[in-house]
C-alpha cells in the first residue's frame, strides 16, 4: 500500500487537470474510518510562498467551517514540494456524474429530483461565500450527493 504522509493510499478517486483525489485512512483508525486527500499536480517552487500562503489560508477558513452540505476539512499541509489537503471521504456520486446519467435517460429527472440538491448546492456556496472562500474552483465533479 502506497503511503502519504501518515496515510494510506486506497484508491485513486479522481484525476483532475490541477489536483488527484485519494481515498485513504491512517493505519490506526477504524477499517471503515476514511479520508479523501486532495493533492495539488504540480509540485510548487520552493520559492512560491504565494501559492502556499493562498492555499494555507483557504485551508485554515475551511476548517473552521461546520455545514451540513460541506465536508469537514481534517488538515492541509506541505509534504516535501506537494500542497495537500484531507477531508471526510463521502460515499457517492458527483453531481457531474449524475447529470452524465441523467442526460442519457430518456425522461430527465423532474424538479423533485433536482431543486433540493441546487439548494443543498446553493446552500454550502453561500456558507463558502460568508467564510470567505471563493467559489471559483466549485464545479459540479465537486458536489457529492450521498443521498441520491
């Protein structure tokens, strides 16, 4: 098992143009217990303190905050020349996922499907937003939805 930091790598959850998603767990914790770590592609300059400072700074905010429609950020920090950032791991679909599926379907789902997950989307935003985290990297491979 490859190992991050303290961490175990489970799986590889997502690949992205800035960032990879790891499903992972201390050794120590629970079988079931899991995180997700969020590792930035590129590896920063020693000498770009501005990017660590933007991305430290949004992680501080980001713990502090507590909303039914966010998960919990566990910690962030530098492992050698990589930016990470841990958070619950959440079972589910992304919200890009399921209008994949939804746009496949030939009846798409109706409003009852789809208006309590934008206000559980516009919700968290807005919970983002009054903690004064931009919601500019918020696309819809980031929205879970555990209860659909």
């Amino acid at each position: 098992m490859t190992q991050f930091g303290s961490y175990e790598i489970v799986d590889l959850l997502e690949r992205g143009e800035y960032a990879s998603v790891y499903k992972a767990r201390k050794p120590h914790d629970r079988p079931d217990r899991f995180s997700a770590i969020t590792v930035l592609q590129d590896p920063i300059d020693p000498g770009d303190e501005d990017t660590w400072k933007a991305f430290a700074r949004a992680a501080r905010i980001g713990v502090q905050i507590r909303h039914p429609n966010l998960c919990e950020y566990k910690e962030a920090g530098r492992l050698g020349r990589y930016i990470y950032l841990v958070t619950e791991h959440i079972e589910g679909p992304t919200l890009y996922q399921l209008n994949k599926v939804a746009g496949s379907l030939e009846d798409p789902p109706d409003d009852r499907v789809i208006l309590p997950i934008a206000q559980d989307v516009a919700d968290a935003l807005e919970a983002l937003h009054r903690a004064e985290i931009g919601g500019k990297k918020v696309r819809a491979v980031h929205s879970l939805c555990p209860d659909v």
